[in-house]
C-alpha cells in the first residue's frame, strides 16, 4: 500500500456518501491512518454533523500535485468522541489518475490577471473562464498574451478565492470576435488553492451528471 505515504493526519479530503438520505459530496479531513484502517473527521454541513450510519458505501478521494488517487469502502465504524470520527478500511490499491487525465469541465466564472515581465506586473487585466480542470484552466480576453509566459491570476470560484501564478501552454486568436483563447497549467500553487480548485470541479461534474451532460 504504497499510497499510504500520501495519506497524513490533517490531509484535507472528499467523502462522497454513495447511498442513503445523506448521499452527496463532503469535505472532510484524515484524522489518523493505521496500517490497515483510516481514520477521517465526520463531516458536518451548514454547521451541522452529517449522520452517515455505519455500514454506509463511501468514496475517499484525495490528491497531491501529480495525481489525484480514490477508492470505495464503508463506514466500519463511528466514533463520537472526543471527535466524530468514522472508520474506513483500507484497500490494497487505490485508483490514481494523473493530473495530465483530468477531464475538463465547462466553468464560466470572472477573471483578472497581471502579467509577469521584467518590469515587473502588468495593469490588471480582465478574462472569462472557459473551463477548468485539476491541473489548469482556459480563458478568453480582449488582451494578447504570450505562449509560455507567466501570469498572475485571481478567480472567484464558488468554493473561494483564488490567487496563483499560472504558465501558458497555448493561445489561440478567433479573428471574428477578436478574443484570444488563453490555455493555462498553474504554476507553483498552494495545498489550500489546488484544494479549492478541485472541489470546484468535483461539484461542476456532480452537477453535469445530475443533468445527464456526462
């Protein structure tokens, strides 16, 4: 079980409740991992404790910054104190798909963005999400931008604000609107800003299969 190295106390995580009244998507934390169990916090929603019953299928995703890794199990056991914990098993695999996978998904959210030159940065600038993924985004703006270089962005998603360098990898004029199409990897970002990000795509997608789109 070599995944186990990726998996530590305080590890935020994605608990999706696979039956029941409670089905749904959770975030959640590992509280501590055994060599053959793990120990996640109970999740609480709206201030409120979500009464997952034992005996529950469960999906555990998480993720570092190559991969995102996930597996299915039950809830063994709950524990209610000192915290609300449940107790998951841990298998012998995990399933792991590499951020360079990831499925894009369509978001238009708001954007603002400097670029990094010698000088130093840019005016602020301002973009259109066209869709993002774990690993990047793409983005539409009135402003050109040159392939593999660095900017700063600002995203407001759903799940919080995000600030974080990115790199281009490709852009694309569309000589009727005159906008350019910006596609991006981010660039050196943060645990807590990754962690923003694919909670975003992880609720873009449940949204999509409800409406049958995926």
């Amino acid at each position: 079980m070599s995944y186990k190295k990726k998996l530590s106390p305080g590890l935020a995580v994605e608990l999706i409740a696979l039956e029941g009244k409670y089905e749904g998507h959770y975030r959640t934390r590992v509280e501590e991992v055994g060599e053959r169990l793990l120990l996640v916090g109970a999740p609480f929603e709206r201030g409120d404790l979500v009464p997952l019953h034992e005996g529950t299928r469960v999906k555990l995703i998480f993720w570092d910054e190559s991969a995102v890794y996930s597996f299915e199990g039950k809830i063994m056991q709950r524990i209610a104190v000192p915290v609300p914990i449940f107790v998951l098993e841990l298998p012998d695999t995990v399933d792991k798909v590499q951020r360079r996978n990831f499925v894009r998904v369509p978001a238009l959210f708001p954007i603002t963005f400097r670029m990094v030159t010698r000088e130093g940065l840019s005016d602020l600038l301002k973009a259109t999400m066209i869709d993002l993924s774990g690993g990047g985004m793409r983005f539409t703006t009135k402003v050109r931008v040159e392939d593999r270089s660095l900017l700063y962005v600002q995203i407001s998603l759903p799940t919080g604000e995000i600030q974080t360098p990115v790199r281009v990898i490709r852009v694309e004029k569309n000589e009727e609107n005159n906008l350019y199409s910006v596609s991006t990897e981010f660039y050196e970002i943060s645990e807590r800003e990754r962690d923003k990000i694919i909670r975003c795509v992880f609720e873009k997608q449940r949204a999509m299969r409800k409406k049958g789109l995926v």
